[in-house]
C-alpha cells in the first residue's frame, strides 16, 4: 500500500506514519518511509537517534544539481537509484506479528523546500517530487508518506497512485477546517480513498457541520502512555497502548482497501 499522511501542524502525523509503518513491516511487508515534512521526525518517532538520520535530501546540493541541473531544469531526472543509495534502514519496533516474517523499514528524508540549502528551492524540490514519484509509482512496494501540512509533494501524476490518504485531525473546529480543506485539494488531484483520524479524541467529538471531510473516521485516543513517553525519549513505538494502536490501524488499512 502508498498511504500518506497529512495534516494541521502538530495532529499526531507524523506519530500515526511511524506507527502504521511499523505494523506493516512486523505483518512482513517492505516498507519505504518518507519524511517529507518540515520537521523531519519521523525518524526519531521511529526510534532512530538524531546522529542517524540521513542529511535530508533537499540539503545536498551537488546532488541536486547533477540530477536536476541550474537554470534549465530536468524535471525527469534519473532518480531509480537513489531511494536505495539515500535510505537508512531502521529496526522494528517490536517482533513481527504471530505466523509472520520480519519485514523491513528503509527510511528517507526529504526535508522540505522551505529547508532546502540558498537559492536552490525550485531544484531541491524538484528531485524530491520525482523521487516521490519514483516509489509511489513502483509496484508492489508499501510506502508511508509523512506530508508537509498540505499535499503540495505529490503532483497529480504521483497523487493518482496513492492507495490512501489520511488526514489526521485534531477534535477542533480549526484543525477539522484545515482538514477539509486538504481532503478537497487531495480529492481534486485524484486521491479518492481518505480516512480522516481524528486523533486525541475524548471519544463524543462532534464532525458535523464540516462538509468535505473524509466520509470515514477512525478515532484514536488521547495516549497516556505516549503522554509519559515524550518526556523522555521520541519514540512512539513499543506503546504500553500498541496492541491498542494495532487494532486501530488495521481496521484504518481494511477501509482504505475496501474503497
Ligand atoms: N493520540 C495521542 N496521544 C498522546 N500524544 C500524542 C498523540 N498523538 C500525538 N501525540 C503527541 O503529540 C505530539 C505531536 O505529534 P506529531 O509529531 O506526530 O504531530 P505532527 O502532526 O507530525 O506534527 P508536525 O506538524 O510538527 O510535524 C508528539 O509529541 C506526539 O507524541
Ligand atoms: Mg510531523
């Protein structure tokens, strides 16, 4: 599956991405992680420590310029060998699901344009969508995309290849509003299937009255056990609240296939 995750600063997207890349590789799948969003965490969410993490993409300048050039710019550029030559590959949270093989987690980090090193914004990003859509177009693998807020990354040609969106939302007017709104942008470039996680929801939370939100909700609690986490350490994996969380992304995963 190609899901990508988007949403209000600060929703929980980058928590859900790590989460639901790690279910999937402990059901045995090979998962490619992107980070795309601007604070390049997904990483660290997923137990890596600062010192290994990759330079995001976006940041190597000679590498930007070879592949996409100065000026004129190459917006087809070979890009097949960079996802393997730019990831890191990172543990599993915990062992694979019963009657399961390990799968495995290969990280990229983008980083976003607004990062990207003097002068070179239009190139850096560029490369980044091609790469994008270099592993979404790829068959047969299973990628989880942590988006920028918005879905700026993905052009019409690579959102028309996701299998799902999710857009993760607050239980508040604002970040519902904002949700919406990404969910129309998503819907108009061509991704269809959307499940909207309405994350720390203290379980009454209202949707009404907001049209254009994902028609399906998955609702995820507030998590004590992460509360407590993030003092110390930014892992979200290995949760007293796992099997929890595992139960919620499959049945996430089931409506986004059934749709
Ligand atoms: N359900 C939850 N219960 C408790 N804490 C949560 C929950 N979801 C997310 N958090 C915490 O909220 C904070 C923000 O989450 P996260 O970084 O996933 O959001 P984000 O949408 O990726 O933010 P950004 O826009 O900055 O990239 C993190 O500290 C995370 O651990
Ligand atoms: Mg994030």
């Amino acid at each position: 599956m190609k899901l990508a995750f988007a949403g209000k600063g600060g929703v929980g997207k980058t928590t859900l991405a790590a989460l639901t890349a790690d279910y999937l590789a402990r059901l045995g799948h090979d998962v490619w992680m992107v980070d795309a969003d601007t604070a390049l965490s997904l990483g660290q969410a997923s137990g890596l420590s600062r010192a290994e993490l990759p330079a995001p993409l976006v940041q190597r300048e000679e590498l930007v310029r070879e592949r996409i050039g100065m000026g004129l710019l190459n917006l087809n550029p070979e890009v097949r060998d960079l996802p393997a030559s730019l990831a890191v590959d990172v543990p599993l949270g915990s062992p694979p699901l019963p009657g399961r093989r390990a799968g495995t987690k290969r990280l990229l980090v983008m980083g976003s344009v607004s990062a990207a090193g003097g002068g070179c914004a239009c190139e850096a990003n560029a490369l980044l969508k091609a790469v994008l859509a270099h592993l979404v177009l790829e068959q047969g693998t299973h990628v989880v995309v942590d988006l920028e807020a918005g879905v700026e990354h993905l052009g019409r040609g690579t959102a028309s290849h996701v299998d799902g969106l999710v857009v993760v939302s607050e239980p508040s007017r604002r970040s519902l509003e904002t949700a919406a709104d990404i969910s129309r942008l998503a819907r108009e470039l061509g991704v269809l299937r959307q499940v909207l996680v309405l994350n720390r929801d203290p379980g009454h939370a209202q949707v009404a009255g907001i049209t254009e939100l994902p028609a399906t909700v998955v609702r995820v609690p507030v998590l004590a056990g992460l509360v407590e986490r993030q003092l110390t350490d930014p892992s979200v994996l290995t949760l007293p609240e796992s099997r929890a969380m595992d139960v919620l992304i499959q049945s996430m995963l089931h409506f986004l296939r059934s749709m």
